[in-house]
C-alpha cells in the first residue's frame, strides 16, 4: 500500500513537472526569487502579482483534483459491480463532449433506443454551408418547363436558335467566361452574323452583324484553325474583337470554327464560337479540347435545322403546287396560271418586286404581262415590251438559264429594256417559265437588300416555276387540239373555231344573194349556282339536254356551235331578226319546261337568249358582237328573257 502511494507520488509530481501546471509553478517560484532579490518597488509589485496568480491558479487546480477524487470510489464500484443474472448492462455515451467538459452517461434498458441524442450538431462532410441553409431544388433548376414553346413553331430557325443558346449558357458557364458567342459567316456579303450570346456584358453589338477582316472570329471563320489569345493588348482589343461596340477590356481569348459538310463542296467552316475572359491566360490546351467537343455538338445542330428546313421548302413546295394544280383545272387559263404562280411564290420567297414575262402574239414581242410591286416605288409597268438584246430577261428567255444578279449596282446590263427608271440597288433572279418544247417567258424577283435570294429560294422558286410551264404546256396543247376539231365532244355541235367559219361563210353568201341570216346567243341562267348544287358533271348535263332541244328544232341548213365554255351560238339561215326573236322565246319556253334529271334529282332551268339580225355593212364579228351585246342585257336583267340588237 505505501508502494502505491509513494509510485502515485512520484508519477504527480513528474506529471507536475511536465505539465503546463509545472510551467506555472516555474514561472511563480522565479517571479518570487525576483521580487525578494529586487530593489525596485514596481519591480515587486510586480513579481507579487505573478505570485499571487499562480497561487490562485494551484488552488483552484487542488479543489478540482479533491472532487474526483471523492466520486473516484463509487465510480470503482459501478465497473466492480457483478452483473445482474438475465442481461447486460448497457451504456450508452454521447461521444462529443459538451460544454460541460463532462460526457453524456446513462444506463439504458434493452427495449431503448439504442441512440442517443447527440450534444452537438453534426455537418456533413464537405459541406461549407450549413444545412437549414440549402435551397430546396425544384423541377424547373433541372428542365425548362417551357422548353416545348420555341418548337411549336413551323420555322426550324427557332429551335436551333434555343438549343445553341443553351449550349453557350453551358460553355460559359463551365469555362468561367466573360462572354461566349457564336457567329456565323456569310462570305457572300462578307458579314459574320451573330446567332446567340451568353455575356455579362452589356456593351455587345445591337446591329449583331460586322464586316469580315483581320479581326480573330472573321480568321478562324475563314481559315478553319483555332487562335489562343492568352493576353490581348489593350490598345488592339477593338480590332481585335468587333463584336464589342466599347472596349470591355478583355484579358484572353479563344476562338473556335464550327464545320459543316456540302454536298457540292465538301466540308467548309460556316461559323465560329467566341469565347473571352477578363483574366490573363484563362484559356489553354485542354480548354480548346474541351471547346472542341461542343463545336461538334453545334455542328450537329446545324445539320439537323438544316434538314429540317429543306424539308419544310419542299413540304411547302407541294403545298403551292398542290394549290395552283387545283385552282388551274377549277378554271384554266393563262391568266389563272400567272396569278396563281404570283401568289404562291409569295408565300415560298421573300422579294419586293415581281414580273412576270410573256410572249404579246399582237404586238409580236415579248412583254410585261403582271407586276407586283410591294414597295410602291418607280417600277416597270404591265405591257412594257422587253429589250431582247442587252436585257438580263431577254438573255434568259434566249438562253433559257437561270439569272442571279447578288448586287444590281455592279451589273452592266439593264433589267428589262433600256429606258426603265428604276433604282439600281438590291438583288435579282430571273427564271424561264420553260417546259422540254419551248419558252413561254420569265418570272422576275427583285429585293433591296443585296444577295438576298439563297440557293434553296431559287432552287424552289425554279421548281414551282417548272410547274406553272407544265400546265401552260398542257393549256396550249388543248388549245392547239381544239383548232382542228370540228365537233365539240360533249354537246356533239360544232366548236367555236369551225361554228365562226360557218357564220362568215353564210354572211358573204347572204351579202351576195341579199338574203336574210340572223344569230342567237343563247346561255344558262345561274349557272355558278348549278355547279355548286350539281357539280360539273350536273352542269354537262344541263348542257347537254339544251343542245338536244334545240338541234330537234332547227333545220338541217342551220347550225348550233359551242362559243365558250357554257354559252351556245345558233345560225338561222333565211331568216330575219323578228322571226329569229320568235323562235329564241320559243325555245326559252321549251328549256324552261323541260325536267332536268341529274342522277336522283330533277329539275328545270331557264336560259337567257341575244338575237342579232344581219344587216347593210355588216360582218362576221359584227354580227357575233351584236349577239353578245343583247345577250349580257337580258342577263342583267335578271335572264330568262330574249333581247333582240
């Protein structure tokens, strides 16, 4: 027993030694030393406050010492205690000490909880901030809610346009960036063109376009290799970068060309991704690796809003030729072919000037036959004859090849004839309205911006063009079939062409022998109404039934042709204007009361008839004329009459 309080003795005292509590005893017994050896009173006073405090210290320390060892006992007797038969003591203890300085110790059963709650906050791992702080994520941090917006627009333009900006916003982003930008080049106007940014600028371009130079994003656009600027001078950052209108004072730049592959000229820069930052050297290798991964990206965006667009041309091409194809057999006509190429090519081309070229059989050239001008400025005007030589249209017409002038100030040759007055500013495309046999003329567009009209605009316009020369093709075919036939195939009465001749021949043969003749026009009240209620085929009907009456009440030297589409012509040989009259309200009566029958329905119509006799000085057109005229009075009328000239 003496050993063990000798050893716990010894082990104090050298822990004493050892310890801060043995600097602090070091430190009082030399302030004491110095205070008895000293002469000077602050000196003392001094050394005595040293001494004081350390004394403090030592018992404060005694008194703590004293109270563990009083609970030092029972704590011996808790771990020496047996225990208890049936079950395990369990101890649980808060591993982090509290303010105390004492531990967290209990006891607890075994249908506890076997945790115990913690004095102290624990942080995660990693975490700088502390966790009430965090901002609860929600849906739109990680997908735009609106991101179905810009694609349901028909135009492609406007989702590439949101897919590249959100690729810069990521570049910019992960490349620490000032600003980020893609431009793209058009050689044709030398421009580069701004697409979309992610800046935190404020002084970029409002025009988004500049003229290509020596600037970095015009050399890698045109050259196709990448430029590292790891420090930009001050002095040359406005040359430099244009696509700022003040100087943003940027440190480094890394510029980057986008490809892409033609068909026709294989692959070819057609842009180029700017990135710069306000700190030197803030770009390097592995950024431009890094840069060059999204450019392939871009790259693949531009192809497919590339094949998103021809697709939509020529969805949009069909649906013009659709439109004009229906409108042409609803009424054909050249008139119906060049206004309905005028309109459709509105829709497929963007222009402020339209013409369109034909051949005058009168005045035997070819002429201005419609204009459109959008702009109202001076402009050629319809019938204005074409100069054949020195003209861009007379040169197509001869060559029958396509014409495209990107700037009309450089082009030595005038548009349409020699003493136009227009303004020479602008573009122009000139196309020949061709088939495989021959030329009927040329469609004309013109805009005021120069090199306005892409490949695919006159691609597309060629094809519609193409189009509206097939239906004239086949207008002039027919027309050209009807010339020699004699009989009209659904009425079985004479065509227009041999009814015509017919009248000349009795007129010079009533001149001769002073006979009587006389003509009836004779047409189908409220026809436009019978073809929306029966259709066309109800309308041959009609037609058909008419021409059945008349042919059983006519003689045989007498003739009935077909003058246009649903007008018919009778010749009365021998016969004066009143007897004429007679006969035409005869038949009014006899069409009027006859029963329609058109499939399952039945019905009547009424006709309206015109009756011009010959007379003294008359001729052929003279007497048709005459027929025409009364026979648009007793329309007007409201038909179902007989008007005599």
């Amino acid at each position: 027993m003496t050993d063990d309080v000798s050893g716990s003795v010894a082990a104090r005292f050298k822990q004493l030694v050892f310890s801060f509590n043995g600097l602090v005893a070091l430190i009082g017994f030399a302030a004491l030393i110095v205070g008895i050896f000293t002469g000077s009173l602050v000196g003392r006073i001094i050394s005595g406050l040293i001494v004081a405090s350390a004394g403090a210290y030592f018992f404060s320390w005694w008194r703590t010492e004293r109270s563990g060892e009083a609970h030092e006992p029972e704590k011996r007797e808790q771990r020496d205690a047996p225990v208890a038969e049936g079950g395990v003591k369990k101890l649980l203890f808060d591993d982090y000490q509290s303010h105390s300085g004492k531990y967290v110790v209990r006891e607890v059963n075994d249908d506890e909880s076997a945790v115990v709650p913690s004095s102290k906050t624990v942080h995660p791992v990693g975490l700088s901030v502390r966790p009430e702080s965090l901002r609860e994520m929600e849906i739109p941090d990680f997908f735009d809610l609106d991101s179905d917006t810009p694609y349901s627009e028909t135009e492609p333009k406007s989702e590439f346009h949101s897919l590249l900006n959100k690729v810069l916003l990521v570049l910019k982003d992960v490349l620490f960036a000032h600003s980020v930008a893609f431009f793209w080049a058009n050689r044709e106007k030398s421009q580069m063109v701004l697409e979309s940014m992610a800046t935190d600028s404020r002084q970029f371009i409002g025009s988004k376009r500049f003229t290509m130079g020596d600037d970095i994003v015009s050399q890698v656009a045109s050259s196709g290799k990448p430029q590292l600027l790891g420090r930009v001078n001050p002095s040359s950052e406005k040359d430099l970068l244009p696509y700022y209108e003040t100087p943003a004072y940027v440190k480094s730049v890394l510029t980057v060309p986008v490809f892409y592959m033609d068909r026709a000229r294989g692959v070819l820069p057609v842009g180029a991704i700017v990135a710069d930052s306000k700190a030197e050297d803030a770009f390097g290798q592995e950024t431009l690796e890094l840069l060059g991964r999204f450019t392939k990206l871009v790259s693949a965006l531009i192809k497919s809003y590339t094949d998103k667009y021809d697709l939509l041309l020529d969805s949009e091409l069909l649906s013009s030729i659709r439109r004009m194809q229906d409108r042409v057999r609803s009424t054909p006509g050249e008139e119906t072919i060049l206004t309905a190429l005028a309109e459709e090519a509105r829709r497929l081309a963007n222009w402020d000037f339209l013409a369109v070229t034909m051949y005058d059989d009168e005045r035997h050239g070819w002429s201005l036959q419609k204009v459109v001008n959008r702009m109202g400025e001076p402009y050629a005007v319809p019938d204005q004859l074409i100069d054949e030589e020195g003209s861009i249209v007379g040169s197509v017409i001869a060559t029958n090849r396509v014409a495209t002038v990107a700037d009309i100030s450089a082009e030595t040759r005038f548009r349409f004839h020699a003493s136009e007055n227009m303004e020479k500013r602008g573009s122009f495309v000139c196309i020949p309205i061709s088939s495989m046999n021959r030329c009927y003329g040329a469609l004309t567009l013109e805009s005021k911006s120069a090199a306005h009209f892409s490949g695919n605009e006159v691609e597309t316009m060629y094809r519609l063009v193409e189009n509206a020369a097939g239906s004239l093709e086949v207008l002039y075919m027919n027309n050209m079939v009807k010339e020699f036939i004699l009989v009209d195939p659904l009425t079985g009465s004479l065509t227009r062409k041999y009814f015509l001749r017919k009248v000349e021949d009795e007129v010079h043969r009533a001149a001769d022998f002073a006979a009587e003749l006389a003509s009836v026009s004779i047409a189908i009240d409220g026809m436009e109404e019978h073809m929306g209620r029966y259709g066309r085929e109800g309308c041959d009907a009609i037609l058909n039934e008419a021409v059945k009456i008349l042919r059983s009440n006519i003689r045989p030297y007498d003739a009935i042709g077909r003058l246009e589409g649903d007008r018919l012509g009778v010749l009365l040989v021998n016969t004066a204007a009143s007897d004429a009259y007679l006969w035409a309200e005869k038949m009014r009566k006899a069409i009027s009361s006859h029963v329609m029958n058109v499939g399952k329905r039945s019905f009547s119509v009424t006709v309206s008839a015109g009756v011009c006799g010959l007379s003294e000085g008359m001729g052929t057109d003279d007497l048709v004329a005459g027929t025409s005229q009364v026979l648009g009075k007793a329309m007007e009328h409201g038909g179902n009459l007989v008007r005599v000239y």
